[in-house]
C-alpha cells in the first residue's frame, strides 16, 4: 500500500484539504496525498501543526467546536482557488471521563453533547463553509470518515448509545448535503467513508475482538478510501462507502 493513489478520476492539478490533519487517519491521508504527483497542494486543518514541513502543504489551526476557526481554515484553503477534494479525518469515541455505553443507565447528557459535537456539528460546520469551495467544472468531492456502526439497519449488537447516534446524525447530514450540492454543484459528491478498524488511538482499547488482517495501519486506510474516493461517481453521492467499496445501509 506504498503506492500514492491514482485519483485518475479527478482533473489535476489537484488542490486538497484535510481536516483533522492531526490523527493517525487523517496525517495519513495528507502523506498519501502528497506522494501524487496530481496533487498540487494539501491544506492541513487541525489544532497542531504537522510534525514534517513540505513545500505544498499549508496548515491552519481548526478546533472542530469553534466554527470561527472552521470558517478562518476554509478562508487560507480557498485561496489557492477552488477546491478537488476536501475530507474531514475527525471524530471521537472515548477520552478520559468518555467510554462508550454499554447499557442506557450509562447515558449521559455530557457524553451524548460531546460526541454529537464533534462527529456530527462539527463535520456540518466544514461543509458549509468548505462545500462552496468545490470546483465547479471537474468532479470534486467532500468526504467525511463516518462508522458502520452509525448504520441504523446494520445494528444489531446495541449499546455505543453516544458514538452510534452521532454517527447516525453525520450520516444523515451527509445525506442532506448532497441532495443540494447536487443542484448547486451537479459534477460534486458528498461521501461518508467507513474506514473499517484503523490501528489509531480512538480503536486502540477496542481490538481486542477485530478479526485477523481487518486491523489496518492508518496508511493502509488512508490508501483504501482515496482508491473508494477515486472510484465514486453520482450515483453514490449521499452514501456511507466502506473502505473496500461496498455501500454501508442507512
């Protein structure tokens, strides 16, 4: 998976942003970008600047719950000019006080605002004010990594009350987002892209129970869904697309 990514269905040269630069996904991704030769150029977009400089990547500070710094990193993006490719790498499932439920008695307000904030408002927030920067005459896409388990038809464990529901919410936003980007920029796409289990912090205290070869270092996923990415047409606008293609059911 050393190979940098076609994207033969974009036009280069391809401008790019990533948000959420600062995880393991998501600092993957910019690497594999930055191996094309079609990519012109990277805004990263995270609280912390990438730890290796490159001649066409730019950094922006951007806090998922401040839409000031969301609108300010969408400003020093557009500024190269339009936009091929736009993915939001973000998301949280546990932290210090956050673990995910395993029965309702555990739900709480606190937890269920912080994951809607930062796995749904947040990624919202991207898209309004990165969507109007899409290419009007080329396909382009914005993408944002959601979960399978955010599936309301493919549930059938329950529990992850917080993370499912958020997930749930991003995915219909996704939805929402697409019906009118499809009238407002016909030739761009609004993806989901469930990454499958990523070696990173936000699984590392769950993969215990991940299947033999189904834990994938991040360069592996970040290679899987730019070849997803890469392959999308219309018709998949609006879908949840895991890493190996296939269509994740509402």
């Amino acid at each position: 998976m050393d190979t940098p990514p076609r994207l033969a269905s974009f036009s280069p040269p391809l401008h790019c942003a990533v948000i959420g630069a600062g995880g393991g996904l998501g600092a993957a991704i910019v690497a594999a970008l930055l191996a094309s030769e079609r990519v012109a150029s990277v805004h990263a977009a995270s609280r912390t600047p990438p730890p290796v400089p490159h001649a066409r990547l730019a950094w922006s500070p951007l806090e998922l719950t401040d839409e000031d710094s969301i609108a300010a990193a969408a400003a020093a993006a557009g500024r190269q000019g339009p936009l091929d490719l736009v993915i939001v790498a973000s998301g949280r499932l546990h932290g210090e006080a956050l673990q995910p439920e395993k029965r309702w008695e555990q739900l709480s307000a606190a937890a269920l605002g912080e994951l809607f904030a930062i796995n749904a408002t947040g990624p919202a927030l991207c898209a309004k004010h990165f969507l109007p920067l899409l290419r009007a005459d080329a396909k382009a896409v914005f993408a944002a990594v959601s979960a399978r388990v955010g599936s309301i038809g493919d549930n059938r464990a329950g529990g992850w009350y917080a993370y499912r529901a958020s997930k749930a919410a991003l995915n219909m936003l996704l939805k929402t987002l697409a019906l009118e980007l499809a009238r407002r920029r016909p030739r761009a796409l609004c993806l989901g892209l469930h990454p499958g289990t990523v070696d990173t912090a936000l699984s590392r205290p769950f993969q215990r129970a991940v299947p033999d070869g189904r834990l994938f270092t991040p360069a592996v996923s970040a290679a899987h869904l730019l070849d997803v990415i890469d392959r999308a047409g219309p018709a998949d606008s609006g879908s949840v697309l895991a890493w190996d293609g296939s269509t994740v059911p509402p």
